[in-house]
C-alpha cells in the first residue's frame, strides 16, 4: 500500500556497510521501522542518511505492506527545517534524550494525530525559543496526558507523591511514594504552559531528581520502558 505521511524521526540503526534501519513516528500508521539500502553510499539518490537525525519532521512517501516486516521509503523530504534543535547543544542533548524516551515509549502502529501534533508542535517551540532548560520537563509531563497516567491533581496540595498510583497522598502508603523539595518543584509544572515552565526557578540537582522521577513513573506504566542512555549526555550538559 502507497502511503504519504509526516514522519518524526525517533532513531536509525546502521545495518551492514552502506544501509540504515530507522524507526519513526508517521501521522497515518503509528511507529513504523523502514530498511533504507544503500543510503550511507549515496550521495545523490532521493533520499540522504543526513534526514534521519533524532526528532527530525519529515514528509514521506513509503510502501506499507503490513505485514509486520521492515518497510520501504520510496520519497522523504523535511517537513520543516530547524534552526537551532541540532546546532544548539542543549537542544541537542534534549532532542537526543527525548528521542531515546519516545522510542521507548510509543509501539503502537495506529494513528495517533493527537499524539503526533503534540511532539510536532512542541519541537518546533523548542526550535524557536531560546530558554529551555526545563523543556524536557514539562514535555515529559504532557506526554503523560497522550499516553494514558497523566498524574491526578486532585489532591495536589497532599504531601507525597505515589509513582505507582499516580496520585497525591497525605501518608507514605508504598516504597514507589516520594516527598520533598522534588515533589514541590514538579507541582510547579503541573497545568502550566511551556512558555510559564521555563519560568520555575529550578537546581540542578532538583532538575535531575525531578527527570528521574518521571522516569520511574514511566517505567511503572509502560511496560518494557527502560531508562534512556543519554540521560547522562543530558544530566552532563546541564551540570
């Protein structure tokens, strides 16, 4: 089946010499995984290894057989070319961490367009504003909304906070609740905009209790998530 879709790129593999296996996030069909033959010898095909960095927006024309096997991409051109995300080494070190997060996190092979306007639409703020130091952050928050186990803020006054439950507590009911200054400084974040989020007055040391926070949380609700490797790239560029 001939599809034409926007595409976020979420990661590419080098397989053998001279091809790339890459996994991106398609407006039409979910996460699909393409086999790109040939792509790292070829300097002027159609389609150039240098469109597959982490996160890149792309628009694509694939064969789509469906059949659970490594597609095809006959067509790939930028959607909308940054300026900054891989000039940037902060963006960068956040783009890569947030790539390595959304590879881990999203598997289905159905449309999303929610989903997919959300990441879209919020890689091309972080393209355009120069604060950014708590993007990964509130990104990290409001993809809990789209995934499923956006915390409850009912009792958000409440001193602990349960990971597994994901909700506010007055007691320490379970090893997976938490409580402290890290706690208070993500509270901070809840309900507010991306431009308000740069705007909390955060350490470095809370900035990477808060990220292991979310990562536990989300290690806890879904399934077969694991820990990004670059989160250390990111907690050195932020030190």
């Amino acid at each position: 089946m001939n599809v034409q879709s926007h595409a976020i790129v979420l990661h590419s593999l080098r397989y053998s010499e001279n091809d790339l296996i890459v996994s991106l996030l398609t407006k039409t069909s979910g996460v699909r995984s393409y086999l790109l033959k040939g792509v790292l010898k070829s300097k002027r095909g159609k389609i150039r290894a240098a469109l597959f960095q982490p996160l890149t927006l792309l628009e694509i024309e694939a064969n789509h057989k469906n059949k659970g096997t490594l597609e095809r991409i006959r067509e790939a051109k930028i959607l909308h070319p940054y300026t900054t995300l891989h000039t940037d080494l902060t963006k960068n070190a956040i783009v890569f961490f947030l790539s390595e997060v959304l590879k881990n996190a999203i598997k289905e092979e159905e449309t999303n367009d929610e989903l997919f306007e959300y990441i879209k639409t919020t890689l091309l703020w972080l393209d355009s504003h120069h604060k950014c130091g708590n993007f990964h952050i509130i990104f990290l928050i409001k993809l809990t909304q789209y995934l499923g186990f956006y915390p409850d803020i009912t009792s958000v006054s409440e001193l602990f906070f349960d990971l597994q439950e994901g909700c506010f507590k007055s007691i320490n009911s379970n090893v997976y609740c938490v409580q402290g200054e890290q706690v208070e400084k993500f509270k901070e974040f809840l309900g507010t905009t991306f431009d308000k989020s740069m705007d909390v007055i955060i350490s470095r040391n809370i900035r990477n209790d808060i990220v292991n926070l979310l990562l536990v949380y989300f290690e806890l609700h879904l399934h077969g998530f694991k820990k990004p490797k670059s989160l250390s790239v990111l907690n050195e560029i932020f030190n």
